[in-house]
C-alpha cells in the first residue's frame, strides 16, 4: 500500500469529553460500521468501559476515507486509554501515530488530562488538531476554550476545528483535515521488519490478538517473527486490520496498523512497547521508549469464603491475558486467610481489577487498603523495598524511610483555588507552581505530593471540595525520606494484620483513633470485653473498649422448644465457622469489610 | 426416668405474647372429642410404652396447656384415672398441673388436689394491675394471690408461680414489687420468663408497627440479676436459667426435659423423646381430633438425633442448669468422647472463667449465666 494513503492517527481527550462519541461517528461517516450495527461507543467493547464511560484497553480500526481530493485513503484511527494510570498505555499507542486529535469539552474546557495527554503527544512528535467538542450544547463557549487551548496547552488558537460528535457537525472537516495535516507515515519497506506493540488482548477462540504498528519492513502471514525484549520465535498463524472487525489479510508494510496471531501462550511474552522483528532478518535496534510496567499500587485481595482461594487464583491467572500489567502472587493473613497481594497500575486500575473480578467471575472480596512501595533502610545499613505494611521492620530497627512522590497538575477554576491548597496541605503536599489562564479564570496548580496520600481518596475529595470542577493528573516523582511509621490495630493484645498501615508519624494518633472507633463499631459484643488498640511498635497510641454482651438466653426451652434452639444454635455455630477469628474474637466478614471500605476517609 | 406430657390447647381468650398450640373458643363438642381422642391416645401410648418396658414406671406427670383447668376437675380425673389404669406411676411421682389464677374455684383445686395432682402451678404473671392488663390477662394482683392462698388450703404443698418481667414500660420499682409479693407468698418454686416477642403474635405486630419497643438486653439482664437477688435471698435457689426452687422442690418434670431424659407426651402439639427419638403431634386441636379418629395416631413428625446432636442439646440445656452436665455420664450414654467433641472451645471457655469444671462435670460459672446461649453457640461440636 502506498505510503502517502495512509493516516495513522489517535484521539486523546480528558474523560467525558465525548472522544468515543467522536469515534463512533466517524466510523459510521466512513461506512466502517452500518446504521444497523451502530451501537453507542463501538470502540469501547468491554461492558465496563461502557458503563463507566471510559476506555481501558487500546483499541485500532481501519477507516476508508475518499478525501475531496478524489483520492481514498486509509485512516488508521488507534483509540487510547484515558486514565493517568495507563499513561504508559496512552504514550505506545501514540508512538503507533503520526497525528492525534485533541479533543476538548467546549463547555468544560481545557482540563488536567487534556494537558497530560497533549504533552504526550508533542513528546512523540505527533502532529496535533485540536477539536472542540458538543458545540450544539448551549453551554458550550467556545471563545474561552480556545483561549485555554492557546494559553494552557499551548496550539494555535487558528487551527481548532468546531464538531459535535452527537450531530455529526464539523466531523467531515475533522476527516479531511487529518488528511491534509498529518504526515503521511515514511519508513522503509525494504529495512529489516521493525512492528511496535501497542496492545495486545486475549480472545478466548483465538488466543493472545498483537496489535502493531510497522515501521520499517514486511509482515507477512506464516512468516517467523522475533519480539525482541525477549527471545521467543512465533510462526504468524494470521494476520489482519480492524475494519473493525477482525479481517484476515496476506501482508503488512511499513507504516499500516493491524494484528498478528501467532499462537503465544503467555500473555506476560508480550510487553506492550516491544519491537516485532524477522528473526532470519532481524533489526539491528528496537524501536525506543520500552519500558517494563511497573505496579505502583498494592493490596491484598481475600476470598470471603476461603473455600474460593483457588477460584480467585484462576479468575486473576484469566484476567492477566487481557493485562500484563496486573502482578499478584500468593499470600497469607492470620486475620484474612489466603489471598493474594497484588500490584495495579494506579488506584483506577485496581478498582477495574476489583470489580471485574466479582463482576464477571462472581467472587466475593475482601481488599486491604491500598499501599505504595516504601524504601526501607535499615540501621545496619541494608536497603530493601516493601509493598505491604506488615512487612516493615520495628521502630528502632528502621534508619530511613522513603515514599513514592508525584507531581500532581490540578486545573481548577479560580474560586476554588483555597479548597485545592488546603486539601493539598493536609495531605503533605509541596507547592510547586500556580498559573492563570486570561480567559475564564482558571488555574494550574502544581504540587509534589505523596503517592501514598493521593491513593487515599485525594480524587474523591478534590472532587467534592471543588463541586466537580477540578481535573487531576500526576505523575511520578521520584523517592521522599519522610518520618512514616506503621501503625498496628489490635485486638485483645493481638495485631490483625490485614489492618497494620504506614502512615506519617503527626496523623498517626488521629488515623489510629478512627480506625479503633470504626472497628469497635463494626464488631459485635461477644462473651467478654474488647479491647481495640493502635499500637507504634510497644507503645498503644490510642484504645477503644467493647463491652461483653450482657444477655443472650432464650427464656423458655421445653419439652417443644428444644429442637428448634438446637437447630438454631448449629446455624449460629455455621455462621460462627466462617468468621475470621483473631485470638478468641469472632470477627465477622462484615466488619472487615467496612472497616477497609471506609478506611480511606 | 420417664415423663409425661398431656397438652390441654383450650384457652378462653388467647393473651397476645403467647404462641403455644392454643384452642380458643371451643365449642362443647370439641372439647369432648378432644378428650375422648386424648384419652384414646394415652391409651395407645402408655399401653405400648408399658408392654414394652414393663419395669419403668412414671415419675412425673405435667398437665399443661393452654388452660388445662378449662376442663372441668371430673373431666381431669378421669384422664388422670386413665393414666393410673394403664401403666404404672412411681409412688412419689410428680404430678403437676398449670393453672390460670381467673375462674379458679377453692372447691375445683380441693377436687384435683384430691384426684391425685400434688403440684400446682400458677400462671399470675405480674403482681402489677398495669402490667397483667398490658399482657391481656383478665385477673388482677389480688385474684392471683387469693387463689395462690386457695390452693395452700385445697391441700397444695407444692406451688409454683409463673412470672413474666421486661414488660415494655414496665418500671424496675415494678418488678420488685412483684417480686417481693411473690416472696411473701411463699412459694416453693417460681418462674421468672423474660417476656418473648414470638413471632406471629400480637405483640410482635405491635413491634413491627414501633407501638411496642422490647426492652434492651442489657436492661433485661439487670431485671434478671434483680430476680436472682430477690429470690435467692428467699431461700429459692436458681437451678436453670429462668427456674427458682426451695432445695428438693425444683420441677421433676422439667429437669428430665432438661437432663435429656425420656417422656412421652399426648395431645395436640406435644413433643416425646426416648433415647435420641423425638416426636411430636400435629398442633390444631381441630386438626389432632380428626387425625386420631381416622388413623387412631396424630404423630405429624419425627426426628432421630444423631449423637454428636444429642451431645449438643445436653450442652445446651446442660448450660442452662445449675448442676451441669457430666462429660464422663454423657460419654458413656452418647457413645462418643464429649471432652474430645468439645476440645478446643471447652479449654478456652474454662481458662476464661466462663465454664467451670469440676470432677468432669461442667456448668456455666453463675456470673456466665445470662449469656448461656452465646457459650452454647461456641461450644456446641
């Protein structure tokens, strides 16, 4: 296929701002999907990424587009995810592009990911068309949001297109403007094959789908191929391009998008960023920009049902097929049983995880509270890391500490200025810079803050405190010494451990209070007293009491009744069975639960 | 051991906390079918019973309802006189009727007293009008006491007296007072229930509803402690959870229920046990007459206890009782190694102080007494 025809082009957006909306109509504008077969957002395949509105998994369609220069050209649209914890995602799939639409909410405005994505893709030498989006709403002020484009992002006011992706306005502009502005892909089709991977994803009939992107050279279907971050050799079983469904085809040149099947086994061979070469004829160099995902976020996922362990182990071992980037391995709690601990991406990530698992394979979880990689250095010198507060050593034993920071880019209109610095404040964070935008009012903030205190429920306040107006993104930060400590909660003299968490050693008192308050709470009077303790190390920093129960007899019990309490008392017994039992208290399932639910406020 | 159980459903009015196997309003006809069918089925049972195990005579006989005294004492003694003429009855056997304190002639207890009961038990509930009008009774304070005095003269050395405590919006001062009436009459043995919101009742429409708020836990516990001290003082000792007796007075019938003992039981709704077998009748009186006159039986079910569930009810009703239960007696009896089916709970509870055990006898310590049923849960195998 000749070079010159072809587009590769990606959408990036802040959520909600209609980028599957604008997708799907620019699917059916091009006649890739009929009337018929137009349901709302086709890229998003996963009920969950309807549902949610939002896209985890990169998806790639091959759209045919006779431009008004008479001549048909293939658009090879490749969607990306929208969330800050697959930005790792987000920037392969841009490397997979020459040009990127950014899409901006002409009522909302410019917002954190708008920025985030748009840096990405200034990085990757893409070129970039912005587009405001949902100009039919009335809301819709398009004046002030390409000042914020020109001042925030930083494009030429001049080249931003008006579009509805609900009408259909301006979307035929938007078609012939990636012809005329995005650069043809340039590689050569005689270089030896260099494919980047993109994504990848498991199909149950077909096995592991590759999604890439040539560069250089030719695929072609039966041939041997080499990933080169590893040293395995697939023979291609099939070959093809997302129309958008799958469709068979006999060879792939330099600058086309499509998939390859080639009977991998395991997900984990295929790393998203790696380079596909012909290992007869292999490339000299990969493609740049690899880099192996790294888990950012912890906690330990336990069956409510213990009997459920190896359920739990299958349903994560099917769930890795589709995410390499999910990292888990077997654990134990006196308190929880056996679980697994396992490492997301970001705290989207693990809510996505969470929620499939008990969606779509009917389990029923308890999780601890999420927890980031903290460098200990002990004072005999050794440095190690942990993902799991249990793991950190006594007080005295500890010579430093050190957390994961992030950078974090909140865009807020004006008023809410006070409510962002202080909610910044109270989670330790560092000022780093403010700036105004001239029209509409509003601000960039940027702060180093903690990880661990933005995997709180840092979104869920900034959220509340600024009505819904604030956008956040982050990014990593390197390592912080600070003075953290991990706080025990105890029961009757016992740590539970599932309930240990490191925190900084001022709000020690205060988070170790409520916890001992909401577990009380949460637990039922039992034969005798209770007592519910935080503990640093040795010393009890804050204790709660839970008086024994003082009745519990049936009044009566004759010649009748006895049966019916017998029964009664082996239900209770049942019940009793599957309570987690710390020392000789009986807690129920539910107490667990709630406690770590609400553990984050 | 073995009991009898003989249910008399009929009632004139159904007082709205109660859900026994009640007949209200009965017209005269079946109230003599039910006789003539209960009749049939002592019979029957005792006959068999009898045939079988020719050297185990009664040692104690319980009437109870309902209202048995709803009949009239003719009628009674003739189904007492059917006992005696069909198996043979201990010579100190326990003969025990219930009672309600209204429409309770002098003549009637001299008549029953004379016929062979030797131990009455009072149904006066409260020595509080307020009260007994809350739990729809139709006699006040003083009746219970002029019929309790009755009774003394009818020749009843033996008396109970029921009562009922944690009354929504009763007072504490309330309860004492009945409490102290009830010392002052001196009877040998009293029952102090904790009133029961059952299901299907009155009162439990009214709690639905919010008209009726039951009294917490811990309050009760304190009416509990209250009744304890009351009543101990008196010389009435605890020797089950809701159970008080002059030493040697305490209720023969109930203590073998409780010890896991053998009895047969006629009437509708009434439940047997012999060895692990269990048994029980179909509960309409309606219902009971017709199934007798058809099938010359009224059994609607059974059950055969395993022994690890025969172990859990004389756990359970062991607990309840102030001398306990025998780990080695109920080994031996059950086939099986109760300390063993018991380990690991039994050894925490005792070094908890919560069960006290002694020649391997185990009974709750008195302080553990209001929480019987949370130890059983735990202990039960």
């Amino acid at each position: 296929m000749q070079q010159e025809l072809i587009r590769n082009f990606s959408i990036i957006a802040h959520i909600d701002h209609g980028k599957s909306t604008l997708a799907d109509r620019m699917l059916q504008m091009t006649n890739a999907v009929s009337e018929r077969d137009m349901k709302e957002q086709v890229l998003d395949s996963m009920d969950l990424e309807r549902e949610r509105g939002i896209t985890i998994k990169a998806s790639a369609v091959r759209l045919n587009y006779t431009a008004r220069d008479g001549k048909t050209y293939v658009l090879n649209l490749i969607d990306t995810p929208g969330h800050v914890d697959f930005s790792y995602e987000v920037s392969r799939a841009l490397a997979a592009c020459e040009g990127a639409l950014l899409v901006v909410d002409a009522s909302q405005g410019v917002e954190a990911q708008t920025v985030a994505n748009a840096h990405l893709a200034i990085l990757g030498d893409l070129h970039i068309i912005p587009v405001l989006n949902k100009i039919d709403l009335p809301s819709a002020d398009p004046d002030r949001v390409i000042t914020e484009v020109e001042e925030i992002v930083g494009l030429p006011g001049e080249e931003v297109l008006m579009v509805s992706g609900k009408t259909g306005a301006g979307v035929d502009e938007v078609l012939e403007a990636i012809v005329e502005r995005v650069p043809p892909p340039a590689g050569s089709l005689e270089a030896p094959l260099r494919a980047l991977i993109f994504d990848s994803t498991f199909d149950a009939y077909r096995g592991i789908i590759v999604y890439v992107r040539l560069f250089e050279g030719t695929l072609r279907a039966g041939q041997q191929v080499k990933l080169m971050g590893g040293d395995h050799r697939f023979e291609i079983i099939e070959l093809g391009v997302f129309r958008p469904k799958m469709t068979a085809v006999n060879q792939l040149s330099a600058g086309e998008t499509g998939y390859l099947i080639a009977g991998i086994k395991d997900v984990a061979d295929v790393r998203i960023g790696d380079t596909v070469t012909d290992p007869s004829r292999p490339a000299a160099e990969p493609l740049p920009g690899y880099r192996e995902p790294k888990p950012m976020v912890f906690c330990g996922l336990y069956p409510t049902d213990s009997n459920d362990f190896p359920a739990l182990r299958d349903a994560l071992d099917k769930l890795r097929l589709n995410d390499a980037s999910l990292t888990y391995i077997a654990d134990s709690s006196p308190a929880l049983g056996f679980g697994f601990r396992c490492g997301f991406l970001g705290l989207l990530h693990m809510d996505i995880v969470q929620e499939r698992l008990e969606r779509e394979y009917n389990l029923s979880l308890i999780a601890t509270a999420p927890s980031v990689i903290y460098r200990i250095t002990r004072s005999n010198g050794q440095t190690y890391e942990i993902d799991n507060p249990a793991k950190m050593p006594n007080p005295h034993e500890i010579e430093r500490v050190e957390e994961p920071m992030v950078t974090a880019t909140i865009i807020v209109p004006q008023e809410y200025i006070g409510a962002c610095y202080d909610l910044c404040t109270e989670r330790r964070g560092i000022f780093k810079n403010v700036e105004y935008s001239s029209a509409g009012g509003r601000v960039t903030l940027t702060y180093i803050l903690p990880l661990s205190e933005m995997i709180m429920d840092f979104f869920d306040q900034l959220k509340s405190r600024t009505r819904g107006y604030a956008s956040l993104d982050y990014e990593v930060a390197g390592l912080e010494a600070a003075p953290l400590v991990k706080v025990d909660i105890l029961i009757n003299g016992e740590i539970v451990d599932a309930l240990s968490f490191i925190c900084h050693k001022e709000q020690a008192y205060k988070r170790g209070k409520a916890m001992c308050e909401k577990l009380k709470d949460s637990l039922t009077r039992q034969l005798f007293q209770i007592r519910v303790q935080a503990a640093i190390g040795a010393k009890i920093i804050a204790s709660e009491n839970l008086s024994a129960m003082r009745k519990d007899v049936t009044a009566k019990c004759y010649g009748g009744d006895i049966s019916r309490k017998r029964k009664l008392l082996e239900k209770q017994r049942e019940g009793k069975k599957r309570m987690k039992q710390v020392g000789s208290v009986e807690i129920p399932q539910e107490a667990f639960l709630s406690i770590l639910r609400i553990g984050e406020d | 051991m073995l009991g009898l159980y003989v249910h008399i459903p009929f009632c004139v009015r159904r007082c709205p906390y109660c859900d026994f196997a009640i007949h209200i309003g009965a017209k005269d006809d079946l109230v003599t079918e039910y006789v003539a069918m209960l009749r049939r089925e002592l019979e029957n049972t005792l006959a068999a019973h009898a045939q079988s195990l020719p050297e185990q005579p009664l040692t104690s006989i319980f009437f109870g309802g309902g209202t048995p005294t709803f009949l009239s004492a003719a009628t009674l003694a003739e189904l007492l006189q059917t006992i005696h003429d069909t198996i043979a009855v201990a010579p100190d056997a326990e003969i025990s009727i219930e009672a309600n304190p209204d429409r309770l002639e002098e003549d009637k207890l001299t008549a029953l007293h004379q016929a062979g009961w030797n131990r009455l038990s009072l149904g006066v509930q409260s020595f509080d009008d307020a009260a007994l009008k809350r739990l729809g009774r139709t006699h006040n304070a003083q009746q219970g006491e002029a019929v309790f005095d009755g009774a003394r003269r009818a020749g009843f050395d033996n008396i109970s007296l029921d009562l009922i405590y944690a009354l929504p919006g009763q007072s504490r001062a309330s309860w004492h007072n009945t409490l102290e009436r009830t010392v002052q009459l001196e009877p040998e043995h009293v029952s102090c229930y904790a009133l029961t919101i059952e299901e299907g009742t009155p009162f439990a429409k009214r709690a639905e509803r919010g008209h009726l708020i039951p009294v917490e836990d811990d309050n009760q516990a304190v009416l509990m402690q209250d009744a304890q001290e009351i009543l101990q003082a008196a010389g009435l000792l605890r020797y089950e959870v809701s159970n008080y007796a002059r030493p040697g007075r305490e209720c023969q019938h109930n203590l073998n229920y409780w010890r896991g003992g053998n009895y047969l039981a006629c009437g509708c709704g009434a439940h047997g046990h012999l060895n692990g077998q269990r048994w029980w009748n179909e509960r309409a009186a309606p219902r009971y007459v017709q199934l007798m006159q058809e099938k010359n039986s009224a059994r609607v079910g059974e059950e055969t206890l395993t022994p690890r569930q025969r172990l859990s009810e004389i756990v359970m009703l062991g607990l309840r009782l102030r001398e306990g239960f025998s780990l080695p007696a109920t080994s031996q009896r059950l086939h099986l190694d109760a300390r063993h089916e018991l380990n690991g709970e039994l050894q925490d509870l005792t070094q908890r102080g919560i069960l006290l055990e002694d020649a391997g006898v185990v009974r709750l310590a008195p302080a553990a007494i209001p929480v019987a049923d949370a130890v059983a849960a735990r202990l039960i195998p």
